[in-house]
C-alpha cells in the first residue's frame, strides 16, 4: 500500500507524520491524489464519497470548474501584489449585502487569525481584557483561546495545550454552552470585553443552541455593555448566504468568517460595524496587519464560491439531503438497538454513540469514541469517508446526489449490522 509507506516516510520528517492532529489515523491515514465532485481519491486507487470536504469549505464540492477556471486566470496575472486590488472591494460588499452585522470587513489568511483578531478588536474597543467563551469551542490555535478547546485538542486529549502560558489564558472565562445563568453570574461578576462563540459548535461534532439560547444571549451581552462576537468559520455561508445569524435572526457585534468565503483555499475575514471596524489599524490602534491578507487568489476563489452560492441558491438542496442522510443514521440504529444521538443542522451533522441529549462540551464527551472510531473505520472501509474523530463534524456539498446518500445510508447498514 503506497499510503502505507508514504506515512513511515512522512513520521520521519513530519511531526506524527501529520501536519495537523486531525489528520491522523489509526493504523496511518490514507494519502489524497485528487479530489472531484463529492469523492476523493487516494493514491492507491481508491475513492471515497466525502463527508469530510476538508473541514467544511468545499461546499461545491471538490474541484469545482468555474473556481478552478478563474482561478487559472488569476495565475495568469500574478498570485500576490501587496498592493489593493478591485476585488477587495467586490467581496467585501458582497459580505455586507449578505451578513447582518457586516458594515466594514478586513480580510486575513484563516479562521485562527480572524478570531485573535477579533478579540483583540474587542478589547481596544471596550478597553476590558476579559473575554468569555464556552467549553468544547475551539477558535483557533492561539494562546488566549486554547482552553477547553474541541476539535483536535479535545480528540487527541490535551483540552489545554502545553506551552500556553497561565498569563495568556487568565483573562479567558469559561462556561457551558446552552447555559444561560452560568453567562450571566460570569457577565455580572466580571468586566468582560467579549462573548466568543460558535452559534452552532462544529467543533466538538454538531451541537445546536437551544431555543431561545442566543437570543437570549443577545439581550444579555447588550444589556451589560459586552461585545458578542460570532465565530462563523464554520457556519457563515454554509447554514444560509447570512450565516447562523441570518437563519437564527441574532445579530452579534463582530462576526469571523474563514473556510467557504476561500472557496478551497485559505482566507478569514473579521466584520463589524464601522465604529467598532475603525479601531483596526491604520485609523485606529489596534493592530493588525498581513502580507497575505486579501491576496488575489484565495478572493478569487471565495468570490466566485458566493457568487455560485448567490446564483444557485441551493441551500434547501442541502438541506434535504441532511435531513435524509441523518433520517437514514436514525433508523438503522434503532433496527440495531444502537444507543445514538444524532445531531444535524443545515448541512451540518454528527453521530454520537451515546443515549443522552447532547447539547453541550460535558455531554458530548460521555459519548463513545471507541465506538465512533469503529464505526469511522467501517465505513473508510467501505469507501465512505467521515472525519476520524468523534468531535468534528460532517458536511454535505452540492456535489453530493440522492442516489450517493442512498449508497452511504447502504454502508450505514453494513457497517452497522456488526457494530458491538
């Protein structure tokens, strides 16, 4: 197997033979030729249908041809300028028209830079240090954030990470997702610049907010001075063309984006209002500041993404196939008397092995991973590719078919039938 002798290759000059945690996989994880469509191939001849669609941006799917053709012209006339371009402008309006609390927007290079961004936003505007966030949410790899942190960290059992240091992460307050009294006994007691959160946790598989929670949220943060910031990497322009906030009718204060808006490539994006926007230096004093930041590629791509998005509207498509793929999990389960709970939201859905509700950090982790890696295993197996972790998320694409959910909830099944 040629995955498997490129991993002893790479464990000698990559750390973990990965260059992210999640990528790792028991015995090795396999090594990509190519994507198309809804299905990557690797490179000793197989191909998967994609439930993994590199994290969440390839909301087209792999290889998309109208991306990969305007990006082929912007490779014509240079890949970096470190001058403005036109296209600045038409993206950013583009995410004005569309997301509620967007009035100005800076672009960066990822979701961990626009999150450290905002919050370092948040507290030159309110002159406060504190933020809260929620635990299981993961906002990036950097320092002041990386505590009870989802994804990878929570996947690979380091929630706090060795090398921050207390004094990055004491101004950093944590409560449980869907918990409204412990935010506000936090909000009451301490001086707080922000509230960060994800209005839908991608990061610990798929939590949903309950009813009521961020509206509720909202009127807490305002009522007491305090910036809410959403973390929209994962759901801006995935669960609507306006986000969580659009489909959930919230508006926050600062909005991150990242992930789709790159269209395949690496972006992030931090928007506000204009007062609080004009804090960002060069009008105001806090810094921020990237050679990459609006390069001509990744706008490209992201444009050309959200215009495709715009035009073709096809988030009941998504919708639909979510709701018959997770139908699918359900009923297979109980056929099989697995204890699951199964998570899903737009595009967006997870199932965890586990007989409880999961709606918050604590819960998801009463779940059985060694039953979920099992079962990720299984379907690899049989050409059916979820993240290989319990605590990341799966995403449809509009490169998915009916008749490719039909064959996954087959291998659901199969998979299924042996599952112990």
């Amino acid at each position: 197997m040629n995955s498997k002798n490129f991993f002893k290759e790479a464990k000698k000059v990559l750390v973990g033979g990965v260059n992210s945690p999640v990528r790792a996989m028991n015995p090795h994880p396999f090594f990509t030729e190519y994507g198309a469509g809804s299905k990557i191939y690797d490179i000793d001849g197989k191909e998967y249908l994609d439930y993994c669609l590199a994290y969440g941006p390839l909301i087209l799917g792999h290889a998309h041809p109208l991306v990969l053709t305007n990006l082929k012209k912007q490779l014509d006339r240079g890949t970096l300028y470190g001058t403005p371009i036109e296209l600045e402008i038409k993206f950013a309006k583009k995410i004005i028209n569309h997301v509620p609390s967007a009035s100005m927007v800076r672009f960066v290079n990822t979701g961990t830079e626009a999150t450290m961004a905002a919050i370092r936003l948040a507290r030159g505007y309110t002159g406060r240090k504190k933020i809260l966030k929620f635990e299981g949410a993961f906002h990036g790899a950097h320092d002041s954030v990386l505590v009870k942190a989802g994804s990878g960290a929570t996947t690979h059992g380091v929630p706090t990470s060795k090398g921050v240091p207390s004094e990055s992460t004491k101004n950093t307050i944590i409560a449980p997702f869907n918990d409204l009294d412990s935010v506000e006994r936090i909000i009451k007691r301490d001086k707080l610049a922000a509230v960060i959160l994800e209005p839908v946790m991608g990061n610990v598989g798929c939590i949903l907010p309950d009813d009521g929670f961020l509206q509720s949220l909202r009127e807490i943060t305002e009522d007491n001075d305090v910036l809410l910031i959403f973390d929209e990497i994962i759901t801006g322009f995935r669960l609507s063309l306006g986000g969580a906030q659009k489909l959930f009718n919230v508006t926050p204060d600062i909005t991150t984006l990242g992930k789709i808006m790159g269209g395949g490539l690496s972006i992030g994006a931090i928007a506000s209002s204009k007062e609080i926007m004009r804090h960002f230096s060069p009008l105001g004093g806090v810094y921020q500041a990237g050679t990459f930041n609006g390069n001509p590629l990744s706008l490209n791509a992201g444009y050309t993404t959200i215009q495709i998005l715009i035009k073709d509207r096809i988030y009941n498509k998504l919708n639909s196939l979510r709701v018959k793929i997770t139908q699918g999990l359900e009923d297979i389960s109980q056929c099989y008397d697995l204890d699951v709970k199964i998570n899903g939201i737009g595009s967006m859905f997870q199932i965890y092995f586990t007989g409880i509700n999961v709606n918050n950090y604590s819960s998801a982790l009463k779940s059985n991973k060694e039953k979920f890696l099992k079962f990720q295993r299984g379907l690899l197996n049989k050409g059916v590719f979820f993240p290989p972790s319990q605590f990341e998320c799966n995403f449809l694409s509009n490169a998915h078919s009916k008749s490719e959910v039909d064959t996954t909830i087959e291998v659901f099944d199969e998979v299924m039938s042996v599952l112990k």
